[in-house]
C-alpha cells in the first residue's frame, strides 16, 4: 500500500512538472533563448529582392503566411539585409525569425500590427525603427550583438521586457511609449540614454549601468518609475526624470557638470543626495517638487548665460521646502522677493555674498523693486564681516558668518546703521521681521 502511495505521489509530481513546462513553453520567450523556433521558411517566389555585390537584401514579400522564417540564402547567395518598409503593415504577420546572415532590418516591420514574436539573428547590427508600432508585440528574443537601436521597439505597446545589449551604441527613443514596459535590462556599454524609455509609464524600476555618462530625457514621463539605481558615472542630466511621479530618492555621482531640467515635475521627489555644488551647464531642475525638503542650487560656470536663470523658476511649488541654499550669483530681478513666495515651509535660505548684498538692497525699499540708490554702505558691511563665501538667511535672522541681527523691512538707507546693527542684535532700528509671502522682509501692506 505505501508503495502505491509512493508510486502515485511521484507521477502526480512529474506530472505538475510537465504542466510548468507547457505553460511556459506558452509564454512569453526569453531572452537567452538560444535557437530559433521552427517556422516554415518562406517560399522563395514570394519574396522580392534585389542582389548585390555584398548579398541579398530583400525589399518585400508576396506571401499571406502568419509565420515566416527569412532564408539565409537566395540564388546560393547569402541574405544580408531587409530593406525599410519591406514588410511595414503587414496585419496577418505574427511571428517571425531572422537567421544570422542578415545585418540590417532598419524600418523593415514597422506597423506589423499582428506581431507577437520575433527572433532576432545575433549578425543584425542595425534594427533602427525596425517594430516600431508593433502594438500586439510581447515577445522579443536575440539581437545580442545590435549597435543601432533608434525606435527600434518605439509604441510596442504590448511589451512587457525590454534591453539594451552591451553591443548598442545608439538608443534613442528604443522604448518610447511603450506604456505596458515593467522591466528593462541594460548592460555595461551604452553611454548614452537619449529619450530611450520616454513615456513609458508602466515602468517600476531600472538599473542603470556604470558605462551611461549622459542622459537626455531618458526616463521622461515614466509616471510609474520609483527605483533607480545605479547611474553614478554620469556627468549629464537634462530632463532626465522629468514627471517621474513616484521616483522619491535618487543619488548622483561625482562627476556632474550638467544639471538642465533633470527632476522637473517629481512630486514625490524627497531627497537628492550629493548635489553638486558647481556645474558647467544649468536650467530650473526642481520645478513642482512639491515633496523636497533640502536643495542646494549649484553654482553656474561663468561663460554660461546666468541671466537665464530665474530661482522663481526653479523652485516653483516646492512647498515642502525647508533649506534652500543658492550657490549661484543669482541676477537681480524685480520679483526676487516673490521668488520664494510658494515655498510655504521654507525656514533657511543659503546665499552667495554677491546675492545677499543685492538681497539686501530690495529689502530696504518701500515697493518690490529694485533699489536704484547707493548700496555702497551694504556692500562695505558685508565684505567687513566676510570669512567665508556664503550668507545664511533664516525666517527669523540672518547670518554674516556667525553675526546676526534681524530681519527688518521698509526704513531710510540715510538713517540705517548696519554696523550697528551687526555689532549689537538688541539695538533694533526696525520691526521684528514678519514672515509673509514676500521674502525680502516686508510684508504685503508696506511699512
């Protein structure tokens, strides 16, 4: 009897076995499948072409067939290439299989509206646009050794996987739109990400390699993407995560000198760590991250065009704010004051001594203006206090390395003492500062 029982367990166990390998013989392919499934090789009068010095490059296809295998040869020649367009809109194509032979498929199934599986031969070095709009695609295996992927998969909306191999040089837009996109691959050889996953807003998290030094909206709208790790060699980042809406930490690298739109819209954005503090290139990269307590603005090289930046800009609807420090020599503007007026939880502000001193002369005006008279009195008492390059403004005083004295608004520059001032915290010649929503120190009635 037990060894009935015994007998029995282990068929029902081989047969849970063979169930697992069925199903999975149904599902989606992987990438490391090896060979090609066994499709009938399309007839050969079915296929238009053209033959060359270098080989066969096949420009279309009579043929109704759901299921194609591209011949190696024609005429005892080998087939080297698919022209663009040779199969573009091909509804009743559902799988398809690219022998090795074949090195370029650029724009060759775009549109293939039906197409659910494709083998990709490892001698194809260039698929730019090739299934581009397939929308029923969920299956893609081979391509290890592709260099040139622009668009290749861009609006395959069905895709659930996706790569990069350590072979690709060239990744624009690769994924773009490709809204169902869970989990992407990448390895060690690409530099550049350039629009390469762009809106795909299914996409959870990603590894990015060490190889990737510059991104250009690589990850842009991907409203779904919450994990990045990874990404410490690059040096470039402009509006790399742009609305990235769940992404709430991220870490840079050492080497940053481009900062250009890189976390614009990341409303859940909490923490960026290792800000640089200088960079060479410079464009609001904060805008709308509501969630970020502490950021540093870098300062900006002195041949790029500074008077572009405007800090309203940049730290619009942060309003969970609570440091800010400005190394950048911020040109003064008119609405300078009302620049900080939606960072509702801001409770210190860092500036350059060239800001401060240009801060401190709005703050002695009557109207949110810029101050037209002499300021040589302030510029005279901030240098006399320097010891480092940098002034610390808080809600409640402010610091001239380690001097405070307290906020005041409105006054008579003719009148105002600020060595006084400085020199004893007690000796007020203006009212306690009033936190409003205006940031130079008086509040919305005036004096």
């Amino acid at each position: 009897m037990k060894h009935r029982i015994r007998v029995f367990l282990a068929l029902c166990s081989l047969a849970f076995c063979l169930s697992l390998l069925a199903a999975c013989g149904d599902g989606e392919h992987s990438d490391t499948e090896l060979t090609a499934p066994d499709l009938p090789t399309g007839a050969i009068e079915h296929f238009i072409y053209e033959n060359s010095a270098d080989g066969i490059t096949i420009l279309g296809y009579s043929g109704l067939e759901q299921e194609i295998t591209i011949p190696d040869t024609i005429e005892n020649r080998p087939v080297i290439a698919i022209a663009p367009h040779a199969f573009r809109g091909f509804s009743y194509l559902k799988r398809i299989v690219i022998p090795d032979t074949v090195q370029t498929i650029d724009q060759a199934f775009a549109e293939c509206v039906d197409l659910s599986y494709v083998f990709i031969g490892n001698g194809v070095i260039s698929m730019n646009g090739a299934f581009r709009g397939c929308t029923a695609l969920t299956a893609v295996v081979g391509g290890n050794q592709a260099v040139y992927l622009d668009e290749a998969f861009a609006g395959c909306t069905a895709l659930v996987n996706g790569r990069l191999p350590a072979s690709a040089q060239s990744a624009v837009a690769t994924y773009a739109s490709c809204s169902s996109l869970q989990s992407v691959t990448l390895a060690e050889g690409i530099t550049i990400l350039d629009r390469t996953f762009e809106n795909c807003t299914d996409l959870r998290s990603v590894i990015i390699p060490d190889s990737v030094t510059t991104t250009i909206a690589a990850f842009d709208g991907c409203t779904a993407l919450s994990e990045v790790s990874g990404g410490l060699h690059i040096n470039a980042f402009t509006d790399t995560f742009r609305n990235c809406l769940q992404l709430r930490r991220f870490t840079l690298g050492p080497d940053v000198t481009c900062l250009e739109g890189a976390f614009v819209g990341c409303t859940s954005l909490e923490t960026v760590e290792n800000l640089p503090t200088a960079v060479q290139y410079y464009k609001p990269s904060f805008t709308g991250c509501r969630s970020l307590r502490v950021l540093t603005i870098p300062a900006i090289a002195e041949d790029h065009d500074s008077q572009a930046y405007g800090i309203a800009e940049d730290i619009g609807q942060c309003e969970s704010l609570e440091s800010l420090t400005v190394l950048a020599d911020i040109p003064m503007q008119t609405d300078f004051c009302q620049s900080f007026a939606g960072c509702f939880s801001l409770t210190e502000l860092t500036l350059t001594e060239k800001t401060f001193a240009q801060f401190l002369r709005v703050a002695y005006t009557f109207a949110d203006t810029v101050y037209e008279g002499d300021d040589a009195t302030i510029t005279k008492t901030v240098a006399q206090y320097r010891k480092a390059s940098a002034v610390r403004v808080t809600d409640k005083y402010g610091i001239v390395n380690g001097i405070s004295y307290t906020h005041i608004y409105g006054g008579d520059l003719q009148v105002f003492d600020p060595d006084a001032l400085l020199a004893n915290t007690k000796v007020l010649g203006f009212s306690d500062f009033q936190k409003t929503t205006y940031w130079c120190g008086y509040p919305d009635g005036g004096n």
